[in-house]
C-alpha cells in the first residue's frame, strides 16, 4: 500500500492560481472554454499522488 503524498506549498500555490483562472473567467463568462486549464490541473493532481498513465485513463473513465 503506497503512502499518501503530502503535497508541497508551491505545488497548492500553483493549482490554486490556475482554479483561480477557472473561477475568474468562468464569474466573467459561465461558457468560457476553460478545459486547458482544467487539464493542467488534473495534470498537476495527478504528478502529486504519482500516477501511472494507467492509473489516469482509469480515474478517467477511458
């Protein structure tokens, strides 16, 4: 059973700027296409806890 990573302040800090992006565009425009930032953050997510491209396509659903 692996460990559960404890993610680094800097790491927060960058999802945290980039959801702001979402927010901010998304409380200006509900339809802005925001899926680039999106995909960075699960990018992000998914670096911290280490997954697998395998482990991805699962939490996916692909």
């Amino acid at each position: 059973m692996k460990q559960i990573p404890i993610p680094k302040a800097n790491e927060i800090g960058t999802i945290e700027e980039i959801y702001n992006s979402v927010l901010a565009a998304k409380c200006a425009n509900f339809a802005a296409d925001t899926s680039n930032l999106e995909a960075e953050i699960d990018r992000l997510v998914y670096g911290l806890y280490g997954l697998t491209e395998e482990e991805i396509k699962i939490v996916e659903g692909k």
